[in-house]
C-alpha cells in the first residue's frame, strides 16, 4: 500500500561509550581481610568509591592495624577524583617493591591482564614488612616499571605506571636523578601529605601516590596535573605538605629547584593563591624527549588504543592494487587515510590534540610485502609552563 516511511537514524547526537582515560589501577602491599566477600591477597576488585573499598574490609582501621597505607590511597584517589575507577589488588607485605613490578610476576602483570586492559595508569604503592630505610627499593623498581610498560606496550595494552617514592630523602648527597633514568613510561611521586607522617613511623617515608593517580586519572591525557586552575589538592589529610618527612617551609628554594631539575614530582605553594599543588609533570626522561612529561605519553598511549581500535578490523583485508602501476590504487589510499583520521577526530574534537595528518606512499609493493605502512603525524597541544610578562610604567604626555 502507498505510505509516507519515515526511516529513525541514530548516531546523530554523537554519543559515545563513558571516557575510558580515567581507569586506574593501584597495586599495594597489604594484608588478606578474614570474612566471606573480603579483600584477598592476588585478587582483583574494582572499586567505584571508598565504600566499595570499606565492603571489602579496607577502611581507616585497616591501614592503622596493619601499618600500611592502602585506604589513605584509596581515599584520596576517590577525594581527588570521585568519578574514578579503580581497580585493586594486594600482594603479600614479603613481596619486594621490585618484584611487584616485575612483567614476568603475577603481580602487576597480572593485575593490567586480568583487568582486561582497561587500565590508562597504574599506581603502585609499597608496604614492606620491614620500614624503608632509603630509595634504594624505589630505585630499583623504576626500572621493572619501565620493562613492564615496554612489555604492555607490545601486547597493546599501553599504560603509565606511578610509583611512590618512597624513602626519598629531599637532603640526600647524591639526589637521584629521575631525568637520567630512561624510563619514560614512569614518574615517582615523591610529595607528602604531612598529617599522614605524623601517623606511625612507619608512615614518616610514604608518598603519596593516591593524590597523584587520582588527579592523572581526573585530567584529560593532554593536560598537565600542575595546571592550577584545575588541581588544588588541599583536603582531606593533605592540609601541609613535604618531602621526606620535612614540611616545604623547612626546604630552601635552591633544594625545591634542584628536585624540580632532576625530575622528581612532588608537592608546592603558590604565593598570592591558597592551596597545595603538584611542582609538575615530570617523566623518568631527559628533558629533550618527546615524552618528557606525563600528558605526552598519555596522549600518544590514547592515540595507539584508538588507531587500532579503528583498524584491527581491516586486518587481512583484501587491498585492491592499480593494475596498471602495480601500486595502491587511489581509492584504496583515500578510503585507509580517511578511517586514520577517523581514529583520531575524538581526540582532535576534545582539544587533546592541536591537529594530525595521515599519509600512506601509494608507492608500497604489498604485493611482495603483504605488509600497509601508515604515517600519523600529531601536533600536540602546549602547555603555559612558564608564563613571562613585561610591566612598566609609561609617561601619556
């Protein structure tokens, strides 16, 4: 019969699944919870709030009972970042600051495959039996955490691992220096939250890494967590901040610069502005890298998952060559650099990136080679890291 059909689209509005940078994971020494449906040593649990931490038996009591420090992360990363996501798991309080790191161990191997690869940036906290004594554990595990990165990054599960610097002493002799490290795919947070010290001496060479992984996790993948209009971390137990069991006000400015040039992230006042903020967004690289700061990773990590996302489908997909030229055909090019740029409008519509380019040599024999070569080239966006101003006076006569 004749009619008027009216056909619904869909799409139109734009909307997509709920923002994946945000999901975190922390892996933290600790102690098993007895009670049916409580937390397990090697087991994963993914957390929405505190009070799914508190469900589980891990509450203010149990970091206070067992001399750890797995709620007060916990808490601040949901503090800093009440729309988190986090997924959770514990090993044994035996288990070395290395090891946990280590891409051959079940530890934080683990806990990035069985979340399925959901995981943007891992924080890693370490409550050994014995109390730390210096940052030679810290150290050493910088080096696992950028193995272990390398190694997700091969398996395209790419992530940003966060450590606690923990026994970082800001008057050592010889300062470490995180720039020199080749780890790009790492940053020690080395801040405190002084209040936490005061807690038990156990507690007096804690970082914390929670306030650090909730606010990575809270910005977008190009913004910088020094941004201050953004990220005031003032509250909860961070009301005075330190290194190293000293308070900012006992470490001279010459102290604070050298830290800041060797890469360490930790805690700083602003005059005129009240709050408490991170110094900057330093990598375990030089400074000449290109991935010399946390939101350059970030957003080439994010820029990996989604090219892939839109191309794994044409894997093994038949590519139709010029018959003439042997070469691609022209359509071919056009049709695969209009699906590159597609991975990346997201991106480009967030302002996570300035803009991006896609080039594929229609020149390529894949006839002998059964092998696509694309080009993305990304222009990053900047940050206003230094801000210089010119004032004077002028005569209007």
């Amino acid at each position: 019969m004749n009619d008027v059909t009216i056909n619904k689209l869909g799409g139109g509005l734009g909307r997509r699944l709920p923002n994946q940078d945000m999901y975190s994971g922390l892996l933290a020494n600790g102690v098993a919870v007895s009670g049916t449906g409580k937390a397990e040593l090697g087991k994963i649990y993914r957390l929405k709030s505190t009070a799914d931490a508190a469900a589980i038996g891990i509450d203010a009591d149990y970091d206070h009972d067992n001399t750890v420090l797995v709620y007060e992360h916990i808490s601040e990363f949901f503090r800093v970042n009440p729309n988190g996501d986090l997924f959770l798991m514990l090993v044994g309080k035996d288990v070395t600051y290395a090891e946990m790191l280590n891409k051959d161990e079940a530890y934080a191997k683990k806990l990035l495959l069985e979340s399925e690869g959901y995981i943007r940036q891992l924080g890693v906290a370490f409550n050994p039996t014995t109390p730390v004594a210096d940052f030679t554990a810290t150290a050493a595990a910088i080096t696992n955490a950028q193995a272990l990165a390398v190694d997700e990054y091969t398996r395209h599960r790419p992530v940003l691992i966060v450590l606690e610097g923990k026994g970082f002493d800001p008057d050592a002799v010889s300062l470490t220096d995180f720039r020199a490290m080749n780890s790009e795919y790492v940053a020690v947070m080395c801040g405190q939250a002084l209040p936490v010290t005061e807690l038990d001496a156990a507690f007096l060479c804690y970082a914390a890494v929670g306030t650090m992984l909730g606010a990575v996790s809270k910005a977008a993948v190009n913004e910088k967590i020094s941004w201050v209009e953004k990220f005031n971390m003032y509250g909860g137990n961070l009301t005075a901040a330190g290194i190293g069991g000293a308070a900012l006000t006992e470490l001279t400015e010459g102290q604070l610069e050298s830290l800041e040039g060797k890469g360490a992230i930790f805690f700083r006042t602003h005059t005129g502005k009240a709050g408490i903020y991170f110094n900057n967004s330093h990598a375990c690289t030089e400074s000449v890298s290109d991935y010399a700061y946390l939101e350059n990773t970030r957003t080439i990590n994010k820029a990996v998952r989604l090219i892939r996302e839109i191309m794994l489908p044409r894997l093994d997909s038949p590519v139709l060559i010029d018959e003439a030229t042997g070469k691609l055909s022209p359509e071919v090019v056009k049709s695969w650099e209009s699906d590159g740029r597609r991975a990346l409008e997201e991106m480009l519509r967030k302002d996570e990136i300035s803009s991006l380019d896609v080039f594929i040599d229609p020149d390529q024999n894949i006839l002998a080679t059964s092998e696509l070569e694309i080009s993305f080239w990304i222009v990053p966006t900047g940050s206003a890291s230094k801000i210089t101003v010119s004032i004077g006076f002028t005569n209007p006569f």
